[in-house]
C-alpha cells in the first residue's frame, strides 16, 4: 500500500453517505468509503493502474456495489462502473465534493489529462 491510500482510508474510513435525488449535473447516489469493498478486484485496480502509469487501491464503493471508489498515489480518485471509469477528483476532499454535490465526473481517457 502507498501513503495516499492509507491517508484516506484513516481519515474517511467508514464513512456512508445515503445520498438520493437532483444534484448538480446528475443524480446522487449512496456511497461508502471503505477499502473492504473493492478487494475482490485487484485485477481491475491493477490493469487501470497499469494503464495510468500508477497504482491504485480500493477505496469504497458507489450505489450498493454498482461502482468501484479507487485512489491512485498521487491521491487521485476514480469511479469504476459498467459504462467506464471516471475522475473524481485530484484529492478525497474534491471526490467527496462529486459525490456530495452531484456534479458531474471525467471521463478517464489517459493519466496525463490530470496531472
């Protein structure tokens, strides 16, 4: 494990949002920032990983398990779903603010585009 993730995992850990309704740009959903969700997918995290020239380790998850919540070592968070992965947020506390306020996510297509 790398620093960014156990930092997030410390501080935010645990914490469940039962999110509903309008947001900003898209509707809300719940979600849960707990790394035990996504540790049946070290081969996804791996490849994305691979793919952005970093790691990346579970975070949490969206909408009861239809999304992966996944932070890299720079502290970038991603959503993995059915439709694609998507960028978040450069940090935890923008990802939170995605999620919170309803706003809408990148569309990942390649690690240099948020640096």
């Amino acid at each position: 494990m790398f620093p960014a993730a156990v930092e997030a995992w410390a501080e935010f850990g645990g914490l469940a949002f039962d999110l509903s309704g309008p947001g900003r740009q898209l509707a809300r959903t719940p979600f849960l920032i707990d790394p035990m969700c996504g540790l049946h997918q070290p081969r996804t995290l791996f490849d994305l990983g691979r793919a952005l020239g970093t790691q990346l380790a579970p975070l949490g998850e969206e909408a009861y398990g239809q999304a992966l919540l996944a932070v890299d070592q720079e502290g970038r968070v991603y959503s993995l779903d059915h439709t694609g992965e998507w960028f978040l947020g450069h940090g935890i506390d923008q990802a939170l603010s995605t999620l919170v306020l309803g706003t809408a996510p990148g569309r990942l297509r390649t690690a240099e585009a948020y640096d």
